[in-house]
C-alpha cells in the first residue's frame, strides 16, 4: 500500500498566481490534479506552504478512507535532462529545497517558470 510520505515525494505540477487587490492580495496557489487543494499567502513561498499542508491533510483523509489517489498526470510529459552546477550552488539549492519541502526538479521547474512570467 502506498503511503503518504510516497505520495509528497512524487512531483505534482502546483501553480501559484498573484491575486489582485480587488482579490484580496498575496499569492494563490493549487494542485492541478486534485480540485480543492489549494492555498494562499502574502508571498509565493507562503502559499506553496499552505498548499504543501492543504495536501498534506488532503492526502491523511483519502488514505484513511481508502481512496483511490492519482498520480502526476504531467509525469508522462516530462523529459529528464543534465545540467552543470557547481556544487555551492547545489549545496544551497539542496538546503532550500529540504527547508521548503520541495524536489530538486520542482525547484527547478518553478523558477523557470517564474523567471519566464
């Protein structure tokens, strides 16, 4: 039986959106596989947490009753490649991503993203 430490370890695709003021403000932040999982924050590091925890109980209640929770739907789309760092730099990345929660790949993946708007 799969667990839920199995399941926060694969790389659910999360999208974090700045709200508008007329929204209240802050950063809003969902799983794209699972309606209903989301989270808000005054910074996007603040959101992806409350949505890390929002799954994190989402996940407790589904196994608890013995529901049928899917994969990362985006997994089959991905294409693994290699890259050179040098190794501070990794060393930093790795003690941030351990902090915030994260895979090195969901690190990667996110800043791209927010680098390219």
């Amino acid at each position: 039986m799969k667990t839920k430490e199995y399941y926060l370890n694969l790389d659910y695709e999360t999208v974090v959106r700045k709200l508008s003021a007329e929204d209240g403000g802050g950063y809003f932040a969902y799983y794209k596989d699972f309606q209903g999982v989301m989270g808000d924050g005054e910074s996007v590091e603040e959101a992806m947490k409350d949505v890390k925890s929002a799954f994190e109980c989402y996940l407790e209640v589904a196994l608890e009753n013995n529901e049928e929770i899917k994969e990362p739907s985006h997994l089959s789309k991905s294409k693994r490649i290699n890259i050179t760092i040098p190794v501070s730099v990794l060393n930093k990345i790795d003690k941030y991503v351990a902090s915030h929660q994260l895979t090195r790949s969901s690190f990667f993946k996110e800043s791209a993203l927010r680098s390219m708007g």
